[in-house]
C-alpha cells in the first residue's frame, strides 16, 4: 500500500509540473488553476475549496452511476 500511494502521489506532482510548465494561460489544467489562487501576502481559501469541490464533483457523480459495477468487479477480484 505504501508503494503504491509514493507512485501515485509522484504521478500527481509529475502531472501538475507538466501542466504548470508546459501549458499556457487559456489551457492550463484545474490543479494549476487552484494552486494559481494562492497569493504572494495571502490565499482566498475559500476560493481553493469550491475550487477543489467544482474539481470532484465529475468523478464523484461518475462513481456514484458505475459504483455497481466497479464494486461487483473488484470483489470477483478478490475472491478468487
């Protein structure tokens, strides 16, 4: 378990940079956006939470209509 969350939280920071440094300003990705509000003298933080919650709202509402099936496939998984 612990590898795999490294490997993930090394793909997320990989992910971010790729966006920060290589996208331009009318393209950027929702992480860049969000880390954008942060200021130099202070951060809106409630800015960054609707942010944040705007940004899981789409795969929430996907894994709430597919929760059936992905539950269903992981626990054949597991049983044999």
């Amino acid at each position: 378990i612990a590898a795999v969350g490294i490997w993930v939280g090394i793909s997320c920071w990989s992910e971010f940079l790729f966006g920060f440094v290589l996208l331009n300003r009318n393209g950027q990705s929702v992480p860049v956006v969000i880390a954008g509000i942060i200021g130099e003298y202070s951060t809106d933080l409630g800015k960054m939470m609707a942010g944040a919650t705007i940004a899981m709202l789409p795969p929430m509402i996907l894994f709430f209509f597919v929760q059936k099936y992905f539950t269903h496939g992981l626990a054949g998984a597991l049983k044999g």
